[in-house]
C-alpha cells in the first residue's frame, strides 16, 4: 500500500528504461540501440526469431553481460557502469529465470527455491521448507519433490522450480525467458496463470521472453519486437495484429514466408 | 613481413591480457575469502574433498615412491659404501621435495580437474548468472571456499604422506635390504631436521593455493558447451601442475642455505 503511494507522485518515472543499449560480441553486433520503457505493474512480452538477442537483453538489463554503451534505468537510477554495491542493491529487486533453468545441481530443490531467502534474510529451516512446498504446488509440482535434486527431474519440472525460485520472495520486478517452452498446454496455462496473478495481485512489473503467440496474448500488456538488434515495434498487445510492419506481421502469424525469412536466406548465402 | 609482425604483436598482447585477468582474479578471491559472509558449509564440503578423498591417492603415490626410493638410493650409495645414509636420504627427499611435489601434482589432477569441471558446468549452465541474480556473490560462494580449503589441506596431506612415504622407506629398507629396524629408524631421525618438514609444508600450501586458483579461475571462464569445460579442465590441470614446479624451485630457492 505504502509503495502505491509512493509511486503514485511520480508516475512519470517509469520502471524500466533502456535507452540506446548496444552489445557486441568480437565484431558481431547483436544489440545495435534498444529502446524500451516499461511503467510499473506492466507486463512487456519480448518476440523475436531465435538468436536475435532476447536473451542478451536480459542479461544486459540485470548486470550480468556488461552492455558496451546505451543506458539502463530502472526507477530513474542508472546502473549501467555503476558500483558494484548498486548493482547488488537493484539485482536484489529482481527474480529471474533463465532459459535452460540454471537451478544449482549440487543443492535439492527445496534449496535451490527458497536460496536467497536462506542466504540473503537468514530464513530458518522449517520455514524454508514450508515456503518450498508452498510454491512448488502452486506450480502443480507435488511436495515430495523438494527433497529430490535437480538431475533428477524433468525437464519441465526443472523449469518450474527454476519459475519457483525467481517467485519465492517476492521480487517487484520479475524477468522469464522462455517459462512455458518445452511444457505441455496445461502447465503452460497454469504458469501463464501464475505470471498474470504475480502482476495483477502482487504489483510486480515482468518482462516476459515468449515465443507462444497465445501465450503472449495472455500475459501481455505490452508486446515488443527485437529484429535486427533494435526493437522495431512496441505496442498494446490488442494491436499487435494490425501494426502494418511486415516483420512483425509475419512473425505473428508465423507465416513460413516473410521479410524474416528472406533476410534469413539472403545473410546465409552471404555466409 | 607486417602480417608476421602482427601476429606476434596480437599474441604477445593475448598473454598480458591474461596475465591481467589471472591477477585480477587472484586478488579478488583473496579479498573476498577474508570478509563476510563466509559460506562454511560450501568450505567444509571442500575440505572433504580435498583433504579426506585424497588421501588414499596420495598415501599410495608416496608409498611406493619411499619404497623406491630406498632400493634406488641403496644401489647408488652401495657402489661408494656408504649404505647406512639410505635412511637419512629416504626421509630427507620424502620431506623436502618428493612428498610435496608427488602429492600437489596427483591433487592437480584430481581436485584442480574437478573444480574447473564443477565451475565450468556452473557457468555454461547460466548457474553462475543465478548467484549472481540471487544476490550471493560467486567469488565468496564459489571460489574463496576451494582456495582456502586447498590452502589449508594440502599441508595435511602431504604431513600424512610424509610418513607413509618414510614407512615405505623403513618396509623396503628393514625387510628387503636387511637394515635393523632401530638403526634405520634412529638414522631417520638422526639428521632430520625441523626446517625439512615445515619446508615441505609450505611448499604444499603454496602448491595447494595455486591448484585450487587454476581449477577455479579456468572454470570461471571457461567456453561454451561441453567443449569449453573440456578446455578448461584440461587446462587447469596443466596450469597447475607447470605452477607447481616453478614454484617448487623457487620456494626451494628461497630457503637455500
Ligand atoms: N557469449 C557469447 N559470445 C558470443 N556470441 C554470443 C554470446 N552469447 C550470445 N551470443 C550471440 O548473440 C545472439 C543473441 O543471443 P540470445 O541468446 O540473446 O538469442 P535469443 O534471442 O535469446 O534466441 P533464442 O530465442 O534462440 O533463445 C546469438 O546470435 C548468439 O550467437
Ligand atoms: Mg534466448
């Protein structure tokens, strides 16, 4: 309640703000100038083909790939090259998961969830325990799993204690790569579910990586497309249909024949 | 002739960027093993590890290494008469050089491989990013634990394979060259002196030190896919292992004299 009020004097100041943001790797420029604002208590969906940066932008945003020039806002506060004990302060407003799961092999799931929590607020045991258990239900998992460890889980469930850990504590600002790829429809739904509620009952503002057009109609308030390293379009996700650009057109429809794939064809033959 | 120039340029410039990174990263897992938070339980898994698993690779390496040892000494002190410094020579070597170098190179290649595998995994896997994003920092949670548990656990180790590197001695010189038992173990003990073993300590923790930075500074930045760990775990255990000897010689160097 307290932080609604805060919010409310200076609306002006959004969340999120990426301005210009580049990124190369050894002359392969893969962020050429992002721009994108996200306001509090949004839910932006990033789209794009695979490999053009969704993930790198991602990672630019928390610190963890340092970008090469542009600027990073989140509240009003810069964190591209700041102190280290800024970036620590802002990562500590984040939950995040990652592509391929990223959970820690050596520690079991209930562990892996409630991480932060025990090493960061000093949660006991038990309470971890209880808090584990809560969240993985609600992730449709049974609560016999958090004993196991990560190897010794599906794919897919590895995915949602991955969703689970970035949601146990809370964070005001939460970013998915990819949460529902590689599950089934119900599961999907169930965590598309759970990022609407994350959004709507918790006030947080999530950046959602997707390729699922259904499930970005979804989640989504906002929908941004990244092609060529810039973001050619972002809009209302209701005109995502009629944006009369034809990348995002084809993408959309996922149409096998397009600008996208021409480009495709044209750099694969210029090797 | 440029383009010769060029390359010799580019990799002289590759080696001191390296250079550069390796001695960052050693400062950094230095500073950050002495503040806070200390994260016991990664340390103690550590020592587990590096001082309990390794133990019966290196009693057996400085076993038979004292065994050989003595027959290998024998033969060439018999041909001047001088048999009864076998004693003196076995625990002379085991301690100042053969222990600490045997038991850090089998270390290498079991403890620096394994980190540099464990780490490299962790990154490739995005898993280092995750501590990262979960506000715990991957030199204090990660590195400072293996760099102070090999520091500490190498002297140990190689304390223990010290006497069962001079038992091998004792075994082969009492049973296969005749020695009397309390003649070969007083000549042990005769000319032994103090500075011999903590020598051979230093040297471990020094050597101990350097696997567990190489195992984890290799892991820390190895590649990508399973062909990068490979790369890296590879290349700590031969990075370590070269460490090893330079600073053997230097260490023994030093207390020349
Ligand atoms: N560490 C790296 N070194 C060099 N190039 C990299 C590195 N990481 C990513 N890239 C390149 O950056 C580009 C964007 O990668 P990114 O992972 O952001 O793609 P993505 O949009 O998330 O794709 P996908 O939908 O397949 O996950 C890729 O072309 C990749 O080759
Ligand atoms: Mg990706």
């Amino acid at each position: 309640m307290a932080k609604k009020t805060q919010t409310g004097s200076s609306t002006a100041v959004p969340k999120i703000e990426m301005q210009g943001v580049m990124k190369s790797f050894g002359g392969k420029h893969v962020l050429r100038g992002i721009d994108l604002i996200l306001n509090a208590e949004e839910s932006v969906t990033l789209i794009g083909t695979s490999g053009c940066g969704k993930s790198i932008t991602l990672k630019c945003l928390l610190g963890l790939i340092t970008a090469d020039s542009g600027s990073i806002k989140v509240d009003g506060t810069e964190i591209l090259g700041t102190d280290r004990t800024t970036l620590e302060a802002m990562r500590r407003r984040f939950g995040m998961t990652f592509q391929f799961g990223a959970l820690f092999d050596s520690l079991p799931i209930w562990e892996n969830v409630t991480f932060r929590l025990r090493h960061q607020q000093k949660m006991n045991r038990t309470d971890a325990r209880d808090l584990a258990v809560d969240t993985i239900t609600q992730l449709g998992l049974s609560p016999q799993v958090i004993d196991q460890y990560p190897a010794e889980l599906s794919g897919g469930m590895q995915k949602r204690v991955a969703l689970a850990r970035a949601i146990a504590d809370k964070p005001e600002i939460l970013l998915f790569d990819e949460p529902t790829s590689g599950l089934d429809p119900i599961t999907g739904g169930v965590i598309d579910r759970l990022i609407i509620d994350a959004v709507k009952r918790l006030g947080a503002t999530a950046m959602t990586i997707s390729h699922d057009m259904a499930s970005v109609r979804r989640i989504a308030d906002k929908v941004a497309m990244i092609h060529n390293g810039v973001i050619i379009w972002c809009g209302p996700v209701a005109e995502m249909d009629e944006t009369g650009i034809p990348e995002v057109d084809q993408f959309v429809h996922g149409r096998a024949e397009g600008p996208l794939t021409t480009a495709a064809k044209e750099e694969a033959r210029r090797g | 002739m440029i383009g010769f120039l060029q390359n010799i340029g580019r990799t002289a410039l590759s080696f001191l960027a390296a250079i550069g990174r390796i001695t960052l990263f050693t400062v950094n897992a230095v500073r950050w093993t002495f503040l806070p938070p200390y994260y016991l339980k990664q340390f103690f898994r550590q020592v587990l590890d590096i001082g309990y698993f390794s133990l019966p690779v290196v009693g057996l390496t400085t076993l038979f290494s004292g065994m050989v040892l003595a027959l290998q000494s024998y033969t060439g002190f018999a041909r001047f008469s001088a048999e009864d410094t076998v004693a003196t020579v076995v625990v002379l070597s085991v301690t100042r050089e053969l222990g600490p170098v045997l038991a850090g190179l089998m270390v290498a290649g079991r403890i620096g491989a394994s980190m540099a595998a464990e780490i490299g995994t962790m990154r490739v896997t995005d898993q280092i990013d995750a501590l990262d994003t979960l506000s715990t920092r991957p030199m204090q949670y990660l590195v400072a634990p293996r760099i102070l548990a090999g520091t500490i656990c190498l002297p140990f180790l190689v304390l223990v394979g010290d006497l069962i590197g001079v038992f091998g001695g004792y075994i082969v010189g009492v049973y296969r060259l005749g020695f009397n038992p309390s003649i070969y173990l007083s000549r042990t003990l005769e000319y032994l002196e103090f500075s011999d073993v903590t020598m051979g300590l230093i040297k471990a923790a020094v050597f101990g030190f350097l696997i567990a930075l190489m195992g984890c500074y290799h892991g820390y930045h190895s590649g990508n896919g399973a062909e990068g760990v490979g790369r890296a775990t590879t290349n700590a255990v031969v990075s370590s292992s070269i460490l090893i000897l330079i600073s053997n010689y230097l260490v023994t160097a030093l207390f020349f004299g």
